[in-house]
C-alpha cells in the first residue's frame, strides 16, 4: 500500500438541469469507442450490452423453467447526463415493462470513465409473480466460457444435457429420492464474474448479488429477478424427485438493487488469473 499526493484537480461540469441526450451519446478511452443509443443500449463496436428482457417464470426456489419472452424493458424517458468531466460521465435513465397483471421498472446508471470496465448501477422494482428479468450482453464473441466460482474459476459449456432420463433403471431409482432435473439444463451459478474467451481476447461481465447467467452462442444473460410465489412446486415440467415441503409464499411486490460491470476486450483468460492488455 502506499499514497501519493494529488496535484491534478479535473473540474466537474455544474448540470443544474440534468440535460437530456436527444441524439446517441458517444465515449471513448484509449480501451473502447461506446455509443449509448436512445433506446437505451451499449454498443462497443459490434456488442450490444445492457438490455433487459421480461421472461414468463415456471419454476420454483429450486429450479428454474424458463417460458416465453414477455416483453423488453423500454426507455420511458431518454438518458439524462447527471455528471461529467473531462475524464467521466455518469448517464441515468428509466425503463419499464408492463403487462397485464405485472409490471417492471428499473433506474438504470451508467458510469463511463477512463478505465476498461463499463459500470451500470440498477434500482429494479417490479410486481406481479410467475415472471423473470434478464440483462443481455451480446458480445459479438464465440469461444469458451469461464466462470468465476468462490475457490476456483472453471471452463463450463452452454448447455449440460448429460442427465438421467425421467425414468431411470430399476437400480437407479432405488437410490434417487431428492430432485434432479430433466433434458438439459442451461441455468449456471456463477460468483461475481463470467466471461467468454477466444484465443484472441476475452469479454467479462462482473456482478455482485447476482448469481445465476446463461449462455448462448455468445450471448450473456445475467438473472436479476424470478418473482415466484413457490417454494416448492410438484408439477415442473423439467425435474423430478423430492425437493421438498410444497409451500406458496406470496411477496408479489420487490425492490432490489444490482451493480454490473463490463470489461472490454482484453487478452485470453487464464485459468487461475487474467489482466488487461498494457
């Protein structure tokens, strides 16, 4: 540890009135040229980052049933630039969706800065159950996938169908009495990073509280919300087996906060570390 004093003082420009961007809103560093667009995605070259999608959620506490998409979560209003200097800017805007008996509603902050990562600060309420919302980081990258664990960082593949078949051999059930789920499965926990690596560069997504990601064909999707009113449910569609006391719990209205990051495009990973190119 050591500390160095400060000399330079970068003014912060006084934006009494938060002005609106009318047009698209462009930052570039010596890292990544991003364009925030007025519907409210992050493009960095061929990426688009930051949207968020409205699922139908079927499952449970324990298993997770994704259902066809409901909806995306539009701009209600376009981004305001809250504060800037010659080296940040802080941009905020509001998006919602909502259907017939629910709705979803998030404050968005992006926070761009001379450094590689992107940071969105998100403040998502919603109401109503049997739904689950997602931020998508399509990063325009095919290669592997590696996921930050609490002891380790692993390689895992997009989809795991190596799974008993519904009705196993006589054998088998004998000794299967908690849950197990069915077909594949394509819902992952991950602990504060997941990446997608080819043997050029690797995209990272940090998040923290967050814990379940899916991928596909080179699209991150991050869980920010399943509002289930089942602890446990007996007709799922994909999982069989005991997993517990069937229980409704009913909490139809939930706020929560959620902080993600974005690297840009930086060296292959490695197994035990990664870093940024000099």
């Amino acid at each position: 540890m050591g500390i160095w004093p400060v000399a330079e003082k970068i003014p912060i420009d006084a934006l009494p009135r938060e002005p609106e961007i009318s047009a698209d809103f462009a930052w570039n560093n010596e890292y990544y040229e991003a364009l925030l667009q007025t519907d409210g995605m992050l493009r960095i070259g061929d990426a688009v980052l930051g949207e968020l999608r409205v699922y139908a959620e079927n499952g449970d506490t324990y298993s997770d049933e994704r259902g066809d998409l409901l909806g995306v979560m539009l701009p209600v209003n376009p981004p305001r630039i809250i504060e800037s200097s010659a080296r940040h800017a802080i941009l905020e805007f509001e998006c919602a969706w909502r259907g017939q008996d629910a709705w979803v509603s998030a404050r968005i902050r992006l926070i761009l800065d001379p450094s590689p990562l992107l940071r969105w600060q998100i403040d998502l309420d919603s109401s109503g159950a049997d739904l689950g919302v997602e931020m998508r980081f399509e990063t325009a990258r095919q290669g592997e996938v590696w996921v930050g664990m609490p002891f380790d960082l692993v390689q895992r593949p997009e989809v795991d169908a190596d799974l008993l078949p519904r009705k196993p051999s006589p054998e088998l059930s004998s000794i299967l009495l908690g849950q197990r789920e069915l077909g594949e499965v394509r819902t992952f926990p991950f602990h504060e990073l997941v990446a997608i690596s080819d043997q050029q560069s690797t995209s990272v997504v940090f998040a923290r509280g967050l814990h379940a990601y899916r991928a596909e064909a080179g699209t991150l999707s991050l869980t920010l919300r399943r509002s289930i009113e089942w602890l446990t449910r007996a007709d799922l569609e994909f999982r069989v087996g005991d997993a517990g006391p069937f229980f409704m719990c009913r909490m139809r209205a939930v706020s929560a906060k959620y902080a993600t990051s974005w690297l840009s495009p930086c060296c292959p990973i490695l197994p035990i570390r990664w870093r940024c190119k000099p």
